[in-house]
C-alpha cells in the first residue's frame, strides 16, 4: 500500500516510517504543505497522513484544495491541535480521521489499516475472495480455512492490492505504484520474483499473467 506522509518534524519521521513499512506501507515523505499537495495531486496513494502546522501551505488549505480537485484520497489528519473545534474544523475540510500528538504509532497503524478498508468496502481485519482470506493485522492468507501461511512485506502487498482489484487486471506499474515509494528503484523482473514466490504459497493457477497487460487475481480459487 502506497502512503504519503506530510510532517515537518523530521524526529517524528523518523521514528513512524519505518514502522509503518514494517506495516506493509510504501511511504513518501513531504516536510511542508506545497510539496505535500503536489504529491497527494500527482501519486494515487491509498492513503495520506497530513500534518496540519506545516511550513509554507496549512494542512487544512492543503486538504480544501485536494477536495476542490475532487481527489477522493483517505486522509488522516496528524496534529498537535487537539481541541474539538479544530478536529471539526478538519472534518468540515474532508478528512476522514484524526488522531491527535503525542500518539502510538500502533494506532496510526490501525487506522490507516480501517481507512484503507473501508475504501476497498472491505469490514473487519480480514479480505475474503473466494477461498483465500487475508489477515491484514498478522500477514498471513489463509486457504480454505486451513493453516494460515505467512507472507513477507512484499508479498502481502501484492496480494492485497490483487484480492482488492480480484477479476481486474492489475498491470506491473499499477503494482510497483502502490508497493514502492518514489526512492525506490522499481524492477519489473523484482516483482515477478515476488509473483513466483506468492503463487508458491497460494496456487500457481490463482493468478493470471496477461503478456503485455500486467497480471490477475481469478475471482474464486479451484
């Protein structure tokens, strides 16, 4: 999953992204509000965390002006304001959550994990697509209902953004879009490393490769 991260505490950076990629997330980094915006206008990120005391453009101008575009991203408000008047005065902006400083890093976790599915229309903790279910807090799939097999950052990544598109066919840049962030050098021959080593785990036969087109996640397993 692909998220933008727009804080201009660099100690706070620092301590979140890693943990956040050890999550399943692909995070760029924007330490004020008009590269934070060009970001959010230009990466189809399934998720934003968006500061509000941001140099050179405001949080909240940063959120109107995204919304005016009619960009439909899931954000969640990340600030030191705590008072209730400001957490409205982000909701009346468009944001779809808020979680006040000093936090757990485990419930930004959790909430941008909510977020992410409720955008896929997906409730709970766990994507069912026909006999595969995936554990979205362990990182494991589970086939029809027996031991749950772990999967690696990657993988869980690639998985989760087929289950979510099942049917569809995903092509590789739609892929390495959402699994990579802008720092890193995306390899095609990476990910079907990647694709090999999930079609181990679930069943060769669950995804389609479509030559020239990108690869497919078939709507119910055998």
């Amino acid at each position: 999953m692909r998220l933008l991260l727009v804080e201009d505490d660099p100690g706070l950076r620092r301590e979140v992204v890693p943990r956040l990629a050890a999550a399943g997330f692909a995070v760029d980094e924007a330490d004020n509000g008009v590269d934070g915006e060009f970001l959010g206008t230009e990466v189809d990120y399934d998720a934003v965390v968006l500061d509000l005391g941001l140099p050179d453009r405001d949080g909240l101008q940063v959120l109107r002006n995204w919304r005016g575009r009619g960009l439909g991203l899931p954000v969640l408000i990340l600030t030191a304001r705590g008072a209730w008047f400001e957490k409205v005065e982000g909701f009346k902006a468009g944001a779809d959550d808020y979680l006040a400083k000093p936090f757990h890093v485990e419930e930004l976790v959790a909430r941008l994990l909510a977020l992410t599915r409720r955008g896929g229309g997906q409730e709970g903790n766990r994507m069912t697509r026909g006999d595969l279910t995936l554990d979205d807090d362990e990182h494991t799939v589970t086939i029809n209902d027996t031991t749950p097999v772990a999967l690696s950052p990657m993988e869980y990544g690639l998985l989760r953004l087929l289950m979510a598109r099942c049917g569809r066919i995903v092509s590789k840049d739609a892929l390495a879009e959402h699994l990579y962030d802008e720092s890193a050098e995306r390899d095609s021959n990476v990910i079907e490393a990647h694709i090999r080593r999930l079609r181990l785990k679930i069943g060769s036969e669950r995804i389609e490769t479509l030559r020239g087109q990108g690869y497919r996640l078939r709507d119910a397993g055998p």
